[in-house]
C-alpha cells in the first residue's frame, strides 16, 4: 500500500509540473506565432494598397494587366508563411469556434472533404500535441486527485471535497485570466479550463457518491452549473474546451470508480451532460460534437442496462432523451437529417427497456413514451409516424418480456396472475392516452385523417395485448364477445361521424376499427376452417360499403383480408391440422371463393378494386378444386403427406392453375405486377417439374399407379390430360414462356397422352409394357397417328401454317414406317390387300385434300 501511496504521489508530482511545463511552452510559441502573422498582415494591407493604385492609374491599360497576378502572388505567399489553422490568431467571425479550428466542420462541400479534413487534423496534432497533451494531464490530474484522496484516506472527507472543488475552480480562474490578459482565446487557456471543468464533476460525484457530503438533488444541481458554466465558456475559449469539458465527462464517472451511485443518479448525470452539450450546438455545431454527445448518452444506458434489471429510471431517461434530442434543434441544417435516426433509435432502446424488467414489472413509467412521441413538434410533420411507432414498440417490448425461447419455436406466456392487474390498469391508460391525444390533435391539427386513424385503431392494439398477456393465445367467449361490442360502438360511431362535417374524415377509420374488431373476434372464439370462413364473410360488407359510401380507402382492408385469405388457404398444408372425418374443405375454401365472387359482383364493373376480386376468386377457385380433388381421391386426408402419381397430377395442375392465374393477377396490379410474375414463373416451372416426375418416375408403362378401369375417366385425364389444358393456357402469355415452345410442349403432351389412354384401352389399369401387346392395340396406334397427321396436314393447309405440315409430314412418315415395317409384317393374304389398298386410298385422299386446300393452283408446300 505505502509503495503504491509512492507511485500515485510521484505521478501527481511529475504530471502537474510537467503539464504545467508543456503549456508555458506551447504559449510562448502561439504568442511568437501571433506577432509574426500581425507582422505579415501588415505587409499585406501595405502591398494590397500599392496594387490597388496601380489598378487605378492604369486602368484598361495592356501594362496594368500584371496587376491582379500579383496579388494573386501575394496572397499564396502569405498563405505559405502563415502558420496552421489551429495557431492563428481570433478570427473575426462572430462564430465563437472559427474555422481555424483543429476540428473543422465536417459538412463543407467538396468531394475531397475527408481527406482535407484529415490531414488539417494531422497537422493540427503535430502542432499543438503539446497542448492537448498538457491539457489531458491537468484534467487526469484532477481526477486522480479525487481518486487517490478516497482510495487512501489521507485527509477527510470534508478537505478533500473543498480541495478538489478549489482546484477545479482555481484552474478556471486561472484560464480566464490568462485570457482576458492576452486579450483573446488560446487553445493552452481552454485545456486549463477543460481540466478545471472535469475536476469539478470529478470532486461533485465523489461528493455524491463516496463522502455523502452532497445530496443528489444539490448534487445535480451542481453539475448542471458547471455543464452550463462549461457551456458559455467554451463560446470563448473555443473547441477544446467543449472536447474536454462536455465530451470528457461522460467517462468521468468511470475513471473515479465506486459502486455504491443509484443508477437514477448516474442517468440524471448523463441527462445533464447531454443537454449542455445539445445546447452549445445550438450555436455552434460540429459532427464530432454531435456524434460524441450521441454516444455518450447511449453508452450510459447500456452500462446501467446490463448486467441487472432495468428500473423506472431507465424509462424516464429515455423519454426524456426523446423530448431533448426533439426541443433542441441545432443551429446547422445539416444536423436535421440524423434526428429521424436518433428518435428511431431511442425507441428501439425504450422496447428492450421493457424486455429487461426484472419480476417485478412497474407499468405507469413505461407510459410516458406515448405523450413524448405524441407532443413533439416532429410528429406533426416529416416524423408522423412516432406516435404510432411508439405504441407498437411498447406492444412488442412487452410481447419480449413475456417471451420465452423454447427448444424449438419461441412463445409466449401469459402475465403472472399477481401482475395481471397493475398490467390491466396500464392497458387501459394507454388507451385512454393514446386516444385522447390523438383526439386533440384531430381537432387542432390540419391532417385529421392521420390522426383520426392514429385514435380509432390504437385502442385496438391494446386490446390484442390485453389478449395476449393476460389470457393468452386461446380460444376465449368473454374476449371474442367483447370485441364483438367494440365493433359495435365503432360501427354505431361511424354513423355518427358521418353527420358532423369536422369528423367526417374519420367514418372510413370506424369502419375499419369495425372490422378489424369482427376480425379479431373471430379469432378469439374459432379456429382451423371456421376462422377462414369468418374471416371471408367481410369481402362481402367492405366492398358493399365502399361503393356505398364512396370510400375507395376500404379497398386497402379489403385488399388485406384477401391477402391473408388466400395465403392461409395456400400454406394450409404447413400451417394447420384439420379433422379428415369432416368435410371442412367445402365450407372453408368453397365458402371463401363463394364470398370473393358475390364481392366482385357487388364491385361493379368500373371499379378499380374489380380486377383484385376477380384475380382473389379465380385463385380461391384453384384452390378449391385442388382441394376438393384431394378430398376425393385421399378419401377426405387432403394433406396427405406422399408423392405418388396422384400426388404429382394434383401438384402439377394445382401449381400449374396457380401460376396462369397470378399472370392474370399482375395484368390486374400495378405496384406488384412484377411479384406476382415472379410468383408465377416460380409456379410453372414447380408444375414442370411434376409433369416430368409423372412423364420419368411415374409414368404407368413401367410405373405401379394406379390408373382405373374406366375408358377415359381415370387418372389418366387429370395426370396427362390436364396438362394439356395449362400449356394452352400459358401460350397465352408470352411474358410467362414463348408462345412457340408452349405449343410443342403440348402437342408432344397430347401425342403422351393418346398413346396412354390406347394402351389403358387395351390393358386396363396394368400398363406395363412387360405385359406385351396386342395386335388390336398396335394397329389402333397407327390408325389414330394416321388420323393425327392427316388432320395436321389439312389444318396447315388450310392455315399455310409451315411448322405444322413439317410436324403432320414427319408424324405421317413414322406412321407409313410402322405399317410397312411392323403392322403388315403378320399379315397375309387377303389381310395384306386390305391393308395396303386402306393405306394407299387414305394417302391420295390426302393428296387430294391438300390440293383442294391450296389457296392457288400451284402444287407447293406451305412456305416458311
């Protein structure tokens, strides 16, 4: 201990001497500095007068052109002798922190900013290291003063507050008579003054902190004198004051160590410290000042923040950051642009706040966010968005509080019953709150529509937390009955707006609370297909009253309700289990598509919302019929989780339906026509890829399927068929796949499919080729294809379509092949006469066809 006692005495000894040293140093070099540039100065004044009567007796003159170079020649002259920017003498700008400053404004133009800026910083280092050097060691010398005074004892407590205090105040005393002496700033008198400024706070939390000698109201008083003495003074001894003084003391509470300060207090201190700071940029600003003051007020939240659970002070010391950083704007405009940043921010503090709680949660401190964001001059501008920003961050701080990470999923439980009511009491606050503040902004504020929303639906978030916490997600009559009863008073409210014109504006948001109240209701009481269906029935009744009472703002909901509609009856397979002995699909998908088409027959055929409802109920009525195909062919699993050949011709024309119809729906929409192509593009080739699967892996002539007995109807039609029918289908939009190729694709898919339902013909449902086949089946093939490349060859004809006669030609061709070399090689006698003269009458027939088609008398192909 005596050993270290001997370290901390030689440290001070050495340290204040020799900072002492450094600065009478420094100062005498400014003060050589200073005569030689008034001495160049007035060499200047003297040559800038010669040049300037030159000019005047030589006028226009050719031999008096010279003379503006020479003073160009001058003035870099001067600017090559003259000292650094951080050495010259007060500028006579009545900005109190000139440009001349070692920390210049980082906001003038050029787009070489930042590497000017950097090497005057530079510069400025090299020139007065001194300086800055001298100034740290006074100000680390104030603060192991206190530091050593409390860890060893030496004199009392009462001595050792009144000796920091002096030597706090001595060091002022002493900067600002060198001032005024030397009649001007100097960068040596603002280090003493930074030093004497953070011994102050030094000696002033020791006094609070450790003797007990000062209570923490004097105590903050104390510090706000000196943050504000601080303040006013660095308006005349410049920058480095500010660095020092107000920058610094943000970690003064660290390097005086303890751990026995409230973190109320130590927050209050930070407050304190930040708005002096914001306060001096209201007449001088700097990105380096605004950024430290940003920093510094942060990192006092996120050390008072871990390690222990956050108290009321936390949540007033945010709100009232909200409230300072929003008041006390700044003089440069350039600062503006950040306060959007900072507010978001602070928000995003104040909902981790409120995850943080410790068991014992406090409700009522946690409510003063809604008036600070709702007050701000900010929330009736560019910022509107705060006040609704700061209910839903103070919904999902508490959702965090109540959330629990599973191994699994993340849940949330519900509030402790011992809590319930103290969470109760602040539900209802916060709705009476956010209502009547949004309430008095509606009636003196120009956008009453913003806040006619803002004070309708809030209430709504409240409630859904209310649920939430308190019964949790399950299924409740009392909730689901009083949110029937809010809808009711909206919907009775809504009436009511209509008739006054001040609050006309709101009956759209009281139609909407309406619904979104039913919506919630529902939610509260069913689930599964029911919710579904509940949730469709108010397709119906917004459509109705936006052309009712011409309110096209209830598209937006009802666009909404379709959207969730479609997306839970689409990812239904992932997202819920439903009972297979009901027949739930008929009700649930059927009930939605049955509701679509009465909106979009209620729409009206002039209305902008008609192409959504038309696009909504031709993807509702995929999705039933997929639906209801499943129901049939799994006998009622419709989400039955295998791939076999049923699976795959129900994925190939459900993803395949799906995709033409988001075609249709992005001809519909403007701001999203490029998703839904995406969609649609992502859909078709997922429905190839299942053809392909049916073509490769499943197909039944080495395949297991089972196909049916039946001519015609079996699965043979939805499995091969129907993707006839889709690729049709897509030909018709050339943004999906090029018209040409799609026509392949199905005619090869329709030759696929004849060739499946001869061979089911003759075989039955057992279509492996190991079974062989039969004279019948063989010459079937080639009398269809016949028929096939006659009716090919006509049509090309007919349409001088070239591509199709080379197709028809070509399938003709492998026919005649067929016949010569597989149907007739079994034939004999009169079988081979009959044969040939069918073969020979049906290829003149053609020719003659041909001909006949011929738009003239020249016997040539179709041309390319």
């Amino acid at each position: 201990m005596e050993a270290l006692l001997i370290v901390l005495a030689l440290g001070l000894a050495i340290l204040l001497p020799v900072g002492s040293v450094l600065g009478i140093l420094a100062f005498s070099r400014r003060r050589d500095q200073s005569e030689r540039l008034e001495s160049l100065n007035r060499e200047v004044s003297r040559l800038r007068e010669e040049v300037t009567y030159l000019k005047q007796h030589l006028g226009g003159k050719d031999q008096g052109q010279p003379a503006p170079e020479l003073e160009l020649e001058l003035d870099e002259a001067v600017v090559e002798d003259t000292p650094a920017p951080s050495e010259s003498s007060p500028s006579s700008d009545t900005s109190p922190f000139p440009d001349t400053s070692p920390f210049p404004d980082t906001s003038s133009p050029g787009a070489d900013a930042t590497s000017r800026d950097k090497s005057r910083f530079v510069q400025a280092l090299k020139d007065n290291w001194m300086v800055w050097l001298g100034g740290l060691s006074v100000g680390l010398a104030g603060i192991f003063m206190v530091s050593h005074s409390i860890n060893a004892g030496m004199i009392g407590p009462s001595q050792q507050l009144m000796l920091a205090l002096f030597s706090g105040l001595a060091l002022h005393a002493g900067a600002e008579y060198l001032r005024r002496r030397n009649r001007g700033a100097n960068e040596v008198f603002a280090a003493l003054a930074g030093g004497g400024s953070i011994t102050l706070y030094a000696a002033l939390l020791a006094g609070v902190h450790h003797y007990g000698l000062v209570g923490p109201t004097v105590g903050l008083f104390g510090l706000a004198i000196v943050s504000l003495g601080t303040m006013v003074l660095s308006l005349f001894h410049g920058p480095l004051l500010a660095v020092m003084g107000l920058s610094g003391a943000y970690l003064v509470p660290l390097l005086i160590g303890g751990d026995d300060g409230s973190v109320a207090f130590v927050l209050s201190y930070s407050f304190l410290i930040t708005v002096s700071s914001l306060m001096l940029m209201r007449y001088v600003y700097r990105d380096w000042l605004w950024y430290a003051t940003l920093s510094g007020a942060f990192l006092w939240w996120l050390a008072t923040s871990s390690g222990a659970a956050i108290g009321a002070s936390t949540a007033w010391y945010i709100a009232a950051l909200f409230v300072v950083f929003a008041m006390v704007p700044v003089r440069a405009k350039q600062a503006l642009p950040y306060l959007r940043e900072v507010l978001i921010s602070l928000l995003v503090l104040w909902a981790l706040s409120m995850v943080g709680q410790g068991d014992r949660p406090f409700f009522w401190s946690w409510l003063i966010i809604l008036p600070a964001a709702a007050l701000v001059p900010q929330s009736r501008g560019a910022l509107w968005f705060l006040p609704w920003a700061a209910v839903l961050v103070s919904a999902l701080g508490w959702l965090g509080y109540v959330g629990r990470n599973g191994t699994e999923v993340t849940y949330f439980t519900q509030m402790a019953p011992e809590h319930q009511g103290g969470f109760l009491s602040y539900l209802i606050g916060a709705a009476i709150l956010s209502t009547g503040l949004g309430l008095w902004h509606w009636v003196r504020q120009n956008d009453r529509r913003r806040w006619a929303s803002f004070t309708l639906l809030s209430p709504l978030v409240w409630a859904v937390l209310g649920w939430l916490l308190i019964h949790g997600h399950q299924t409740s009559s009392a909730w689901s009955v009083a949110m029937l009863l809010v809808g009711g008073v909206y919907g009775v409210l809504a009436w009511k707006l209509e008739s006054v014109q001040l609050y006309r504006v709101g009956v759209v948001w009281a139609v909407m609370a309406a619904h979104v109240s039913y919506s919630l209701a529902a939610i509260m009481i069913v689930r599964e297909a029911s919710l579904t269906l509940a949730l469709s029935a108010q397709f119906v009744s917004l459509t109705w009253l936006a052309r009712r009472y011409q309110m096209p703002e209830l598209h937006l909901l009802l666009k909404v309700a379709l959207a969730l509609v479609v997306a839970r009856l689409t990812f239904n397979p992932w997202l819920q289990d439903y009972d297979t002995g009901l027949h739930w699909s008929l009700w649930s998908y059927g009930g939605a598509t049955l509701f679509a088409g009465i909106a979009t027959w209620l729409a009206g055929k002039d209305r902008a919302i008609r192409p959504w409802l038309e696009g909504a109920t031709l993807h509702l009525l995929v999705l039933f019929l997929g639906a209801e195909m499943r129901y049939w062919l799994y006998d009622g699993d419709i989400f039955s989780q295998q791939y076999s050949f049923t699976e795959a011709a129900i994925n190939t024309l459900l993803w395949g339906a799906l995709g033409v119809t988001y075609m249709v729906r992005a001809g519909a929409s403007e701001s999203l026509a490029w998703l839904y192509r995406l969609f649609s593009r992502i859909l078709v080739a997922l429905s190839m890829l299942s053809y392909l699967a049916l073509v490769t892996l499943h197909n039944p002539w080495w395949g297991g399927g089972h196909i049916g007995d039946a001519p015609i109807i079996n699965m043979l039609l939805p499995g091969y068929g129907g993707p006839i029918l889709l690729t049709l289908a897509v030909s018709r939009f050339p943004l999906l796949a090029p018209r040409f190729w799609s026509l392949c694709v199905a005619s090869a898919g329709f030759l696929l499919f004849t060739a499946l339902e001869i061979r089911q013909l003759w075989q039955g449902s057992d279509m492996g080729l190991s079974f062989g086949m039969s004279e019948g089946e063989l010459y079937t093939y080639s009398v269809v294809s016949l028929l096939y490349a006659i009716g090919a060859i006509a049509y090309s004809a007919k349409r001088d379509n070239a591509v199709l006669y080379k197709a028809g030609m070509a399938l003709l061709g492998l026919v005649i092949a067929k016949i010569f070399l597989v149907d007739m090689a079994g034939l004999q006698g009169l079988w081979r006469v009959a044969a040939f003269m069918g073969l020979g009458l049906a290829l003149l027939g053609l020719a003659w066809m041909y001909r006949k088609a011929q738009p003239s008398a020249g016997n040539h192909a179709p041309s390319d």
